[in-house]
C-alpha cells in the first residue's frame, strides 16, 4: 500500500506511522519549576543525538508542564525505563493537573540529582542528567502553527548502577529497556535479542 501523509487516507482503523517508526527509546523526563514543582513524563519521540557532547532531544506535543518547566529552569533528567518499571511509567503519563507529581501518583521514589535541581528515579538503573540549550519549534510544510517541540539538552551527569557494569562496559540488555512502537505496543530488550556486528574498518 502507499498513501500521502497530506490526507492519511490509509484506510486503516489507526494511523501505521509509529508503527513503522520504531521501536522508539523512551525519554523518562523530570523536570523543575521555578516554583519547586515536579513533572515526570514518559516521551516516545526520543533519542540521543551527539556524543562528543552527549545530547539528547526529545518532542513534546503541545507545550506540556515538562516543557514549560526546563525552559523556566533549564534543566531536566531522563531516566532508563525498564521492563520492571512498565507499569510505573505508564501511570506517570496520567493528565495530571499541572503541578501535580507524576512521581508520588505512580509510588515511585526520588532520588537527588548530583548537578541539576530535578530529581531522577530512584529505581532506575540508568540517568541522564542534563541542561536545556534550546527548544526548536517543528514548522510544518506550507506553514501553520507547530504541534510539536524539540527540546535539546546536553548531558552534564550520569547514574549507572554498578550491577550491570560487567568487565567495564555497561549490560544495557540486562536492564532490560524498553521501547515505544505503534498503538499500544512495546518492545524490551533482552540478552537474548542482542546480538554485535563489527563495521567495516573496524
């Protein structure tokens, strides 16, 4: 099948794009108010995106509290979501009322940051501590108003737990992340889906 994005008239009951685009790393967003007021959101459209520095993006739909929150104070943390906290993350994407902590509605615990005001999650294996450079508006062809935002931050700080560093390199399939697809669906990664390529060159 083909279709054109301008009309979706795919003819099927949802749209397939996030279906197509994926599995997508889940951006486990803290952020800060000036006011001290704490939001934690899970984003599906997230990723690294430098290494030298360490940069990651992720869009939000509108301009949700996390956004309005890291450009207030400009900082925010991405915990590693993992298999063992699915149902956690999940409830943190509850339309809470703004200011309302998505931490203490899931029963997740918080843990102090090293080098930014927001707290991460205490349970999760892995976080990214980083600081706001800009927020990027993504104007659609032929103009109009954006739906979505990219927010850029550069990771200052990093939380690995020492368990899963094994002969120092970290055993990212044992914690066991996981990921965003179409609808409804997830995957996770485990040991036994991992498997190494050697590019050429070397």
């Amino acid at each position: 099948m083909f279709y054109e994005t301008s009309t979706n008239a795919h003819g099927l009951p949802h749209d397939p794009f996030k279906a197509i685009v994926t599995p997508r790393p889940i951006g486990w967003i803290t952020a800060m108010s000036a006011r001290g007021e704490v939001n934690l959101s899970p984003y599906s459209f997230f990723n690294a995106v430098s290494e030298r520095p360490p940069m990651v993006a992720f869009s939000s739909a509108g301009k949700k509290d996390a956004l309005s929150f890291i450009e207030e104070t400009g900082e925010f943390v991405c915990s590693l979501a993992t298999y063992d906290l699915r149902d956690k993350m999940n409830l943190t994407s509850a339309p809470l009322p703004r200011g309302e902590n998505e931490m203490k509605h899931a029963g997740l615990e918080a843990a102090p940051s090293r080098l930014v005001k927001p707290p991460r999650v205490a349970e999760a294996l892995a976080a990214l501590e980083c600081r706001w450079l800009q927020t990027v508006p993504l104007n659609p062809l032929g103009g109009g108003d954006p739906s979505y935002y990219l927010v850029i931050g550069q990771v200052v700080g990093v939380h690995i737990d020492d368990r899963y560093i094994v002969d120092g390199l970290v055993d990212t399939a044992a914690m066991r992340p996981i990921a965003r697809s179409g609808y409804r669906d997830y995957f996770v990664a485990t040991p036994e889906t991992k498997f190494s390529i050697t590019r050429p060159g070397g």
